[in-house]
C-alpha cells in the first residue's frame, strides 16, 4: 500500500529549510515524505496514516 502523507491528519510542512517535512505522529522532521523514512527504517508500511477529515465533510 503506497501512504499518501499529503492525505494523512498528522503530515506537516515545517519551517526547517533543512526538514520541510514533518510527522506529529512519529515527532520527526525530514527531506523526504515521513511515510518513506518509515518505510526505510522499519521495513513496513506507515502504521499511523489517518485520512484528512475536509471542513464540513459530514461523512454521507
């Protein structure tokens, strides 16, 4: 399964020039997408993806 992190609640775009990138559910910062550096160092998928909820998104 490819993880999107563009589509996931806990993805974050940093202020860090050197880490764009941010995982607050992993509390980490990176160049790369979170969910590869997961990937990279675990061997498994991202285990904590969340879709985004959009504003006014009743779930019908």
């Amino acid at each position: 399964m490819k993880i999107d992190c563009f589509k996931c609640q806990h993805f974050r775009v940093t202020w860090d020039q050197a880490n764009p990138r941010g995982c607050t559910a992993y509390g980490f910062k990176t160049k790369q997408l979170p969910s590869l550096v997961v990937r990279q160092s675990s061997g498994m998928d991202c285990l904590k993806f969340m879709p985004k909820v959009r504003q006014g998104d009743t779930g019908r």
